[in-house]
C-alpha cells in the first residue's frame, strides 16, 4: 500500500511512517524542509517533496494520506488528496487506527512531561526485553531516534490533549500526568480542559487500566469520573505508588519506594526534580501493570538520562555548564527552574527564553510573570509564533514588562547571534545557563560552542 505523509518531518508524523514503512509499506511525504528523520526514512526507500503541491498527489497516487494539525484546508496537496481515490485521515485519527492492532497499548497525557515519561517507559520496556513498538515525542539516544518497532502487543505512544486529539485513541492504559491550562487558543477554560481529559479516561477500554496523579489539584474530577481499574502515583502516601525520603543530588535523586504500604527498594533516578519523580512512579505503575519485574524497572530507570531538548546538557562554555530544555509553559520554566536549584543549590541560573506563541503568552500573562523569580539573569528572545500571526497583546515586550519587577537582571535581545555574543562577554563568571522554549532557541548554545572551537 502507498501512504502518504503531509507534514512528513513533524516528530509524531515520521515515527508513524517509519512503522508504516516498517511494516512494508510504500511511503512518501512532503514537507517545508527535510531533517535527519525524514532521511531516515528516504534512505530506506521513502520519497520526499519538498513542497506541497497538487502534482505530489498525482505523481504518487497514494492509497491512504495523513496529514498533521498544522496543514490547514487551504493547502493544496490536501485538496488534491481528498478530490483523489485516497483514504485521508489526519494524525491523530491514523494514531488511533494504528493503537489498536495492539492489544496492550499505552497512551501516556498529561499537560507536562508526556515526551519524557513516554521516552522513560519505552526504555524500560526495552531493558525489561518487552519488545514494544513505541512512538517518543523527541530523540532518543538509546533507540537511535524517535520511535522503536518491536514484537509485542504493547503499543506506547504520547497523547496530546491541544484539538482534543488524544481522544482518537482508545488505550488499554491511560496514564494522566497532570492537568493545566494550556492551549487556551482552542479550549476556552480550565474546565474545558479537565472535561477533555474525563472523555480521555471514558476511551480506555473496558478492561483497561487509568494510571493518574492524585495530588495534581485537577485531576481530582478526573478520577471521580473514571469508573474502571484505577491506579494513582504521587508524592505521599495517600498514593497507592508513592515515594518517601527524597533526597535531590546533583543529577538526579534518591527515594524510597513504595506500593501502599510494600516497600519496593530504592528508586534512584538520573534525571533532575520532583516532577520526573513522578513521571518514574507512572512509568513503574505502568510496568506493574503489564507484569514487570519493579526491581528491573526501577534498574532501567536509572539508566535514563533524558531525551533531546529535556534537560538536555549540551556541553561547557567557559566553564559555565549549558543546558537546553524544550520548557514553555510557566509551570514548566518554574518546574525545570526549580529542578536546577535543587540539584546544584548554590549556582547562578542564566536563561535565555523564547516565548512560544502569542496566544500562550497573552492567556497565561500572570504566570509567566512568577515563573522566573529564582533566575538570576533572564533573556527573553523574540517570540517564536508557529501557526500564529502577530499580536502585540502577547509579544515579548509585553511579557517583560509582567516579569520585570520579580527577576533582577532582565534583557530583551532579538535574535539568537545577538544573544550568543551578548553571552560572550558575559558568561565567563556565570554557573549554569539554561536555552528554554519550543522553538529552535537551541541555537543560541550551538553559537556558544562553535566559539569554544573558533
């Protein structure tokens, strides 16, 4: 069967139509550039475009043709694509259909943390020698990518609640991570937003399983709702998982595991702060689940050091340690912020941030406006807009001017060069910097290191 991809670089689309082609299929795709998945993918036979146009579609005549969320109806390889004999399904809906040749799968939502908690689980399968095919909402370096195919009936894939498009999966796990306000440029409250995540729990199967946070203050209505096998990780011990003692070292932490009242060993992780504490406690609920030795999770997770783009240590740069983290939601930069503090107490934190979409910014003004109090230098960058036009109600003077007053050095610097030779001249007596948001701030530390080697 010929399958179509537009939108084919996007990191859920390729790690689709790299099962597809896995599983024999003719793949080609189009998008605006060509990266190092997608050549992946035309190594191994795919055709790529790039650029969509009409004439893809009728060189290719497809069978099928998946589209992700960003292509609107205006585009005109959609257009051809549905006048064509072609099956069209947009992502998430070809997501579903793909879950559910698997009897086992999970689907890993929450407002934060699915990319690492899914890159968590899907090690963990591996070592544990589970053989899952699943689908990492970032790279991975221990499967070499973004998406690992395997023997098994388990299935892992992230589930994103923006467009309600998680609710087009219908799990035998449901894992909710936590609930916030987030994508207010479609759900129109926090109430919506809880609402779509009460339907999420109602698609998991009937002998399936719901895996959440109970002390997240929004899942409460969540798990009121869910009628079926409940299982709930946190903190305390009101938690059937739960974790005692937590000790934050340098790159990580230490903690005492339980299961009720059953003490599990000591869970040991790689990765920093207490929120991936809780991602390691869905993940080992998850296992249990599946029949998983706890003692070869709890092994596997100390082995995870993180994916690209989360907290991710990208080298030194006079002797100031770069780290690069896809964080852009305010509970997010706190979180990550906070992580770094209690892993190295006694560091400067410099931050170059770039807001990720009008809208964002805008609807979430007052808590951006706290969520960089304990940064000791803050850069904000230009916004990166992504699908959305320009909006001087939700710019990156605007959201200076809301945290000005709560952090002490604070710049606006437009482009990532400018900041980079900004840093120059100013990083030799800083301790830590942090590049934080969704779009290709990345950039900034790539600079820094050429200068090391110029």
């Amino acid at each position: 069967m010929k399958i179509h991809f537009i939108g084919i670089d996007g990191i859920s689309m390729s790690a689709i139509a790299k099962i597809m082609q896995e599983k024999g299929h003719q793949i080609s795709g189009s998008d605006l550039k060509s990266g190092p998945l997608t050549t992946r993918l035309v190594d191994k036979g795919a055709v790529f475009f790039e650029n969509q146009v009409e004439e893809n579609i009728k060189r290719i005549k497809p069978d099928v043709v998946v589209y992700t969320a960003a292509i609107n109806n205006k585009n005109p390889e959609l257009i051809a694509a549905k006048k064509s004999k072609a099956k069209v399904f947009d992502r998430a809906t070809f997501l579903g259909e793909l879950a559910k040749e698997y009897s086992r799968s999970i689907a890993v939502s929450g407002s934060h943390g699915k990319t690492t908690t899914t890159a968590m689980l899907t090690l963990t399968l591996l070592k544990a020698k589970s053989s899952p095919t699943a689908l990492v909402g970032g790279e991975l370096s221990d499967i070499a990518g973004n998406v690992v195919i395997g023997e098994s009936e388990i299935f892992v894939t992230e589930a994103c609640e923006y467009v309600e498009s998680f609710l087009k999966i219908f799990p035998y796990i449901g894992i909710v991570l936590n609930i916030d306000k987030d994508h207010l440029d479609y759900f129109r409250d926090l109430d919506h937003i809880i609402t779509s995540f009460e339907k999420f729990s109602d698609n998991i199967i009937d002998n399936g399983f719901l895996i959440i946070n109970n002390e997240d203050p929004n899942t409460a209505r969540v798990i009121k709702h869910f009628n079926g096998n409940l299982i709930t990780f946190g903190l305390c011990e009101k938690s059937m998982w739960h974790v005692k003692d937590i000790n934050h070292i340098e790159n990580g932490s230490i903690s005492s595991l339980y299961k009720k009242n059953d003490f599990y060993g000591k869970l040991e992780l790689s990765v920093p702060g207490a929120h991936n504490v809780l991602n390691a406690l869905a993940v080992i609920a998850a296992c249990d689940v599946l029949g998983i030795n706890i003692t070869v999770a709890i092994n596997a997770l100390k082995d995870f050091t993180g994916t690209h783009r989360r907290f991710e240590k990208k080298g030194t740069f006079n002797k100031t340690l770069l780290i690069d983290d896809y964080a852009h939601h305010p509970k997010e930069i706190k979180t990550t912020i906070e992580a770094i503090k209690s892993s190295y107490p006694n560091k400067r934190i410099t931050v170059v941030f770039q807001p990720h979409t009008y809208s964002r910014t805008r609807t979430l003004l007052k808590e951006f406006s706290t969520a960089f109090n304990l940064v000791d230098r803050l850069i904000i960058t230009s916004t990166y807009p992504a699908r959305e036009p320009y909006d001087k109600n939700g710019d990156s003077q605007t959201l200076i001017k809301a945290i000005d007053k709560n952090v002490n050095q604070i710049f606006y610097i437009e482009d990532y060069k400018k900041t980079a030779n900004f840093l120059y001249d100013n990083l030799a007596n800083e301790d830590i910097l942090i590049t934080m948001g969704a779009g290709p701030v990345d950039e900034v530390i790539d600079i820094l290191l050429n200068f090391n080697q110029e």
